[in-house]
C-alpha cells in the first residue's frame, strides 16, 4: 500500500478491542491490531452509523442483585435463630439426634453467613448498575456482505467525531 498521510485515527484503549486502532485515510479505512489488519475501501462502505445507548440489561440484573442482598439480610437472622434454638432443643444420646443437631447447625452456620453474600450481591449489583448507566458508543459500517461493529465503553464523543468524519469521506468517494 503506497504511504499516504491519515486523515484522523481513532485508538481503542478499553474495552473488547483494547488495543486496536481505526485509522482514515483519502480512500481506505484501515482497522488493525496486533495479528491483524483489515483496510475496506471507502467507496465499499454503504453506510455509517454511530449510537450511543445505555445497557438496560446490565442495570436490570445490576437492581436484581440488589434486591437480592436486601432479601438475604432479611432473612439471615430469623433463620439463625431458628436453627439455632431448634438445636439446642434436639435431646442428647440418640444417633439421629445428633445427626439432626449437626445439621440445624450448619444451617445456622449458613445463615450466619448470609451478610457476606448479601454484601457480594450488592457490590456486584452496583457494579453492574455502573456499568449499564455508562453504556458503550458504537461505530457500525455496513458493507455489501456484512457489517462491522467497533465499540467503545461510555459515551465517546471523539468515536462520534471520527464517525463523521469517516462518513463524509464515504459519501464522497460513493459519488
């Protein structure tokens, strides 16, 4: 490929496609990384779009945790206590006996560490809230055979710029 100036380039530096670079050149699109390289030609680009949207799915199971953990620590006392006294009422000396009072004291010992796992779902939940309420900004192009996607985490006002960019010089070069 003959050496040309670029005319913009966008890096990704988080997300799936860390590492990877968008460069626009007069007449070609080049899209590489390590291993790999792809170049399409403008006039091949049929159409550019660029959203941003929020990832609604993330925020829901992010409320569900949530919920959870608040479920978890309303139920980890009551059902301590009731393991808990119901073990010191089995009565001593029989073998089922005994059996019956291990196991109503490990399910006290479960309960007891419910706050634990109620603290694990909340911090999952908000992280995945987090996550969901920042959403990704996606380049889509869409060429004859197929589309390529490119995103970026959160709302990416240079992708946006760079996509306008991109898609000026297409409309150009499919006159």
């Amino acid at each position: 490929m003959p050496s040309e100036p670029p005319i913009a380039s966008f890096d990704f530096l988080a997300g799936p496609q860390r590492g990877t670079r968008l460069t626009l050149y007069a007449a070609r699109l080049l899209y590489q990384g390590s291993g790999h390289l792809e170049s399409l030609t403008l006039g091949a680009i049929a159409a550019v779009r660029v959203a941003y949207a929020r990832d609604t799915r993330k925020i829901g199971w992010g409320a569900a945790l949530m919920i959870l953990a608040l479920v978890l620590l309303a139920l980890f006392r009551p059902l301590a206590a009731l393991a808990g006294g119901a073990a010191a009422e089995v009565a001593e000396g029989q073998a089922v006996a005994v059996l019956l009072r291990a196991t109503l004291r490990i399910l006290e010992a479960i309960a007891n560490l419910m706050p634990l796992a109620a603290g694990g779902c909340l911090a999952g939940g908000v992280a995945l809230i987090v996550f969901g309420w920042l959403g990704y900004t996606t380049l889509v192009l869409t060429l004859p055979a197929a589309e390529r996607a490119y995103a970026v985490r959160g709302h990416n006002q240079l992708l946006i710029d760079f996509a306008d960019l991109l898609a000026e010089r297409a409309a150009q070069r499919g006159r």
